[in-house]
C-alpha cells in the first residue's frame, strides 16, 4: 500500500502559485504574495480546492495590494491591537488564523496559536496531569498558552512549528 501525504490549502496554493525552490534533493514552494495572487487570479485560487476560503484570501490580497503601508501598520502595533487589525481585514479572519499570520509573515515567535492538533499534543505531552473537562476548549486553550507563554517565551512560535511538524510522530 502506497501512503500519499496529506496536502493542506497552503501547500496546494504555494504549488499552484509559489516559487519551486530545490534544497538538498527536495523540492519546495515559497507562498505567493498578494500581487502573484491577484495576478494568477480568483479562479486559479479556486482551483487548489478551497472552498470558500479562495473568495477571502483573494479579498485580503486585493486589500493588501490596495494599501501596501498596511504592513509597515501591523509590525508597530502590539499583538493585541495586530491580532484585532487582521481579524477586521476581510471580516471573516478568525483571531487564531490571525495569531498564524502574525507568527508566520510578522515573525512575531512569541505567539503559540492553540488549535485542535496543537491541543492534543500539549495535553498529551506537556499538561499530561492534568484533567480538564473536554468541552471547555476555551479554557484549555487559555492553560495551554499560559503554558507555552512562561516556559517557552519569546520563542513559543518556534515551539509551535515544531509540535506541528511533528504532529503524527508524538
């Protein structure tokens, strides 16, 4: 039995739309900017099977395209108020994508966004003794990043890209 990797929206879109790069014998794909995307356009989007997720990404790139300093905006607000900012840019950027955002395209490491997988590993790894009930994800969540904040720090993020990575070894 042959295993074929998951691919997830950000792989197919940085295939369709990225820069190939070659490293070592592999082969990978940079994430296109908001012009490439603008540019390949909203049905070439649609074609990495995003469902509607392809209308919002191509919405932000128009804005970001639209008002270029928006950047420079984002790198000076504290985490807080950037979170809100990208959250408000289409309407529809929920505050944990937003967190990813930040991590990712603003460097911003001292952020550990909490979603279902990263959850499940921190539960099982870090926070083993501890019992929480399973339907207050909220409160979990708030642990977990409390967690992450005091023993991980200012590189929390690089934490987070580890457990994610590492998801289906752990």
């Amino acid at each position: 039995m042959r295993l074929i990797p998951k691919v997830d929206s950000f792989t197919r879109i940085s295939q369709k739309m990225g820069d190939r790069i070659e490293l070592d014998g592999h082969t990978f794909y940079t994430f296109p900017d908001a012009e490439t995307i603008l540019e390949g356009g909203l049905s070439q989007l649609k074609s990495c099977n995003l469902g509607y997720k392809a209308d919002n990404i191509f919405l932000v790139a128009k804005k970001v395209v639209d008002n270029l300093s928006w950047v420079h905006t984002v790198e000076n607000m504290d985490l807080k108020d950037a979170n809100q900012f990208l959250s408000e840019l289409k309407g529809g950027i929920r505050p944990l994508v937003a967190e990813w955002i930040l991590l990712f395209a603003f460097e911003r490491t001292e952020l550990f966004p909490v979603d279902s997988h990263i959850r499940d590993i921190m539960c099982r790894t870090y926070l083993s003794r501890m019992h929480f009930p399973k339907s207050d994800c909220e409160k979990i969540d708030r642990v977990i990043g409390d967690y992450a904040n005091e023993h991980f720090g200012k590189y929390s993020g690089y934490v987070f890209e580890y457990l994610f990575a590492s998801r289906d070894a752990l």
